[in-house]
C-alpha cells in the first residue's frame, strides 16, 4: 500500500494531533478555483434502509449519512486524522483521556447549536447500538464535556486504534435534542437526517431517489460548490452501465458497474476509474455459516465446503482479477495479516471424504444433502459467488438453492430472524482488526438484529481472549502476535471462510473533481466536489 503503514499512524502519548489553524480536509485535484453550482447525479447501490450510520455499517448507509452528519475527524490518504467536527486534539502519557476542542458556531441543519453534550450522547449511543461501536468504544467509561467546546473521553484502558475510528461514517455524531427520547432505532430521523454536514436532506423517493441540496450555513465557508445532491437507485446492472454511458449518473463508487463492463467504460472518454478511497475500508468477501444449523454446525461439512469451493476461481473469474487471496478475516494490506495462512486447498476428493465420516453419504440421485445460499445484494459480485457456491458444491453432493432478496430482507434474515443456512457476503474489515473485524468473531457480539454483527454465532473464549488483549495492547509487536493466533484458530474452526479481498475501483463522469480527496473516498462528505462543464 502506498503512504504510510498502519504501524505508522499509533499515536504518540501525549502529543497534540492537530491545531485550531488546519482546516478541514482539501486535496485539490483540479483546477485551482471550483466553479458553483449544479446537479451531481451520485449512484446509490442497493438502496439504503436508513440514511444514518450511528446504528448501521451497511455502505450504501454510510454513503448516504457522511454527507449529511458528521464526525470528530476526517482522514488523508494515509490515514493521518484531520479536524472535522474537531479542530484539535490530544492524548494523555497513558492513552486514558482524550481531549478534543471542538469547532465554534456549527449549528445543526434545524439551527440548534452544536455543543460538547452532542459528542458525548453519540460516543454512548455508538456504544450501545452501533455494530462496532460496541467494541470500539468498549473502554470508555464516560465522556466529560467541561465546557460547550471540550469533550474528554476517558478510558478504563488503553485503545490504541480510537482515533482512526472517528470519522462521519464510521462514528457520527447526531443531535441530542432529536434522538435523546424514544427508541434510536426508529427515530424518525434515521430517514429524514438532520445535521451538520455541507448537505442537508430534501426528499426521499424509495426505489428512485434520495435529494439533498446544499447547506447554505455549512461551517466550511463557501462550500459546498454544488447546488444538489441527488443519489439514485438503479438495480438492474446493464442499467446502471447505460446510465454511465449516457451521463445520467456522474459517480459511483465500490464497483458501481458489473466488472465486465468496466473496460469498455473507461475507452469512453468522458469516463474515468479512481481506485484511491478505500483504504479506510479494506472490503473482505467471504461466507458465513450459520453455526445453528444442524448440518453445518458440524466442522467437517464446513471444511469440506471450503476444500470444495476454489479461491482462485473467486479471485479471476468471480473478481474478474480485481482481488487479492485472503484466507484470514484480517487482510493481506494489513500488518496483523497472517500470511503464512494458506487458503484451504481446492481438493474434492478431500471434501467427498470428509461428508463421507459426517454421516452424509451420497443417496440416489447423487445428492446428501440441500442447503438454501443467500447473497448480499451488493453489485453483482456476491450474486456471482453465490451462483459458483452452487455449482462448486454440486459437485461433492450438495444441492444449495441460491435465494436473493432485497437488502433489507436479506438483513433481517440473517442477523435478525437467523433464517439462513449460508451466505456469501461482503464486510470492510477497515483500518484496524479490533474495530472491523473483531465484530465477527467475538461471542459478546452475537446481538440479534444488529447488521454486520457475529452472524455465525460464533463462541470461542480464547478468541475472545485474544481480541480483547489485541484491543488494549499498545506494543505493536505483542499487538501482531495476538492477532496472528487469533487467526489461526477461526481458520481451523472455520465459522467464516475468508475468500478474497476485492479491490473498488469508482467510476466517474470527467466532469466532476474532488470526488475522491481521502481515505474514505466516496464515504467522505463531497463537500469539496465541483463540476466542470
């Protein structure tokens, strides 16, 4: 990875971050003045089913919410923090207490005055009912506000991975006076957000459309330079390809368009690829086993699952090449991967063997068993796997019924109602492993209806152990050890099978600039964004 190592960015005890002088986030990539005004036609795929993250990691979310709400930091290239919300920040000689000042007259989009007791009510909503936040915020015992412009968050024990972890999407921070009653999760609000960010929310047509305009009163003078924001849902992937070329929509991002298509795009020449802007993210395909099942509760189904499906078919024919092999949850662009972890062997012989001594010899017809395999319908990546899962296992007996749903029932299947067998699914296992990966494993995560959450219902206690160890550990290399026997006992146990990391690219329109200025990419706010004619 180009810039900086993870290794890098752990900050130093005691030393101060940032100053009230560095303004917020701009990389320009342009021309030198950006012209206002206009319409940015943005895809959204799949529709969100809320469009604010402080209780969802799902992307199209965390696309929708960063443009509206905000967080303490934002990000470079190489993950270095920078103010957001907050104009500085510091850090105590034991990595108890963090201080951050807060930036002065920033009003909330109904023009309610932003203060210190927005920070600290969202630090402990995040750690009730965000999916990460839960072990993100696991050491915060409370969050001080002496004053309207100074939260102090403070620890029980050290978290060395806190501040990467406090952007817009990740972490944001939504107004008291709005979600301090009633139930979080059904806050109005959730799907008519109100915040502080350069866009403020106009309409919602399900199955079309989510408007903003811009904020005339943003905090960042002059910006936003565009006059709206209009996101737009396309499910059909021959459609969203056509709307590129058409110029119906400008930007998209995750690999908006099936991967098939996107050498032909990118001849067009009003069309170009950016494949910076994820890094904040580092996206994981993999399949999730429901370890309730009676079938698959059973190790040896689940490793013979794994010897029967070939990584490098996901890797080329599935990704088109745009992947990289990554056996582990924590993926090879990160110092805690464990690369002497191979991926299982594609050996059928093997997989017949093992269903065999489980009990589930072939019967007439050939078949042991059927198993039903739910995808996340996020682009056609998942769709695709899904469709080689069913034919790879054909192959060694078992007969998998692919079934594909909405984004909201397929969440509600799986993390809610738990009425799956399987499913290939995609998670951004993100900048660090105690905040985007540790979620999957740890058994004080199995929390129905959270998305994202630990689907399998995995319980291991030395796993437990060992991530929670990694999450306090401030010596590095103790840090990589602990996270290297964490993933050495899931990939025996095997609840998850980690197949490839997908590399995104973004597709945009050459007439629109600074789309991507940091580490979250399309995940940043836009407020930077101009377009040319």
């Amino acid at each position: 990875m180009a810039g900086l190592n993870r290794r890098d960015f752990l900050i130093s005890s005691g030393a101060a971050l940032a100053a009230a002088s560095v303004p917020a986030l701009a990389f320009a990539q342009g021309e030198a003045v950006p012209k206002r005004g206009g319409t940015l036609n943005m895809l959204i795929n799949p529709e969100p089913p809320v469009l604010v993250s402080i209780f969802q990691t799902t992307g199209p979310a965390l696309v929708a919410s960063s443009k509206v709400l905000e967080g303490l930091l934002a990000y470079d290239f190489d993950l270095r923090p920078r103010p957001q919300l907050a104009t500085a920040w510091t850090v105590s000689p034991d990595g108890l207490k963090y201080t951050f000042t807060l930036r002065q007259n920033v009003k909330w989009h109904d023009g309610q005055p932003f203060t210190s007791a927005d920070v600290a009510f969202s630090i402990d909503l995040l750690k009730a009912v965000h999916p990460r936040g839960r072990s993100t915020f696991a050491n915060v015992t409370r969050v001080s506000t002496p004053d309207a412009r100074t939260a102090i968050i403070e620890l029980s024990k050290p978290a060395p991975y806190l501040l990467k972890a406090l952007s817009a999407g990740e972490s944001p921070i939504v107004p008291k006076h709005l979600y301090a009653s009633g139930d979080p999760l059904t806050n109005p609000h959730n799907n008519a957000p109100i915040g502080t960010g350069p866009f403020r929310f106009k309409s919602w047509t399900r199955g079309a459309n989510i408007v903003y305009e811009r904020n005339p009163d943003y905090w960042d003078a002059g910006k936003p330079y565009i006059d709206a924001l209009v996101f737009k849902v396309i499910p059909d992937a021959a459609a969203r390809s056509a709307a590129f070329e058409t110029g119906a929509l400008d930007l998209g991002g995750e690999n908006p368009v099936p991967l098939t298509d996107l050498q032909r795009l990118t001849q067009l020449p009003q069309l170009a690829v950016e494949t910076r802007g994820y890094r904040f993210l580092e996206p994981l395909s993999e399949i999730d086993f429901n370890l309730d099942h009676p079938i698959l509760k059973d190790l040896r189904v689940r490793q013979a699952i794994a010897h029967a499906i070939n990584p490098q078919v996901v890797q080329r024919t599935i990704a088109y090449g745009y992947a990289d092999l990554s056996p582990t949850p924590i993926t090879p662009g990160s110092p805690y991967h464990d690369a002497k972890l191979a991926a299982y062997a594609f050996d059928i012989a093997s997989a017949e063997k093992l269903l065999d001594a489980a009990g589930y010899p072939r019967k007439d017809g050939g078949v042991r068993f059927q198993l039903t395999h739910d995808f996340l319908p996020y682009g056609d990546l998942y769709r695709r796997q899904a469709d080689y899962v069913k034919s790879a296992l054909a192959r060694v007996g078992i007969d998998v019924t692919v079934r594909s749903q909405d984004l909201p029932a397929f969440l509600k299947r799986v993390y809610a109602d738990r009425q799956f067998d399987f499913t290939s699914i995609g998670v951004n296992t993100l900048f660090d492993p105690s905040v985007g990966v540790q979620r999957l494993y740890w058994s004080k995560n199995i929390r129905p209806g959270v998305p994202f959450s630990n689907a399998p219902h995995y319980s291991n206690a030395e796993v437990d152990r060992l991530l929670e160890s990694a999450s306090v550990e401030t010596d590095e290399s103790k840090r990589v050890a602990l996270y290297q026997q964490f993933q050495q006992i899931v990939y025996r146990d095997l609840p998850i099978l980690n197949l490839v990391a997908p590399r995104m690219v973004t597709l945009a329109n050459r007439r629109v600039h600074n789309h991507t200025v940091s580490a979250q990419g399309l995940e940043g706010n836009l407020a930077d964004v101009y377009l040319s004619a």
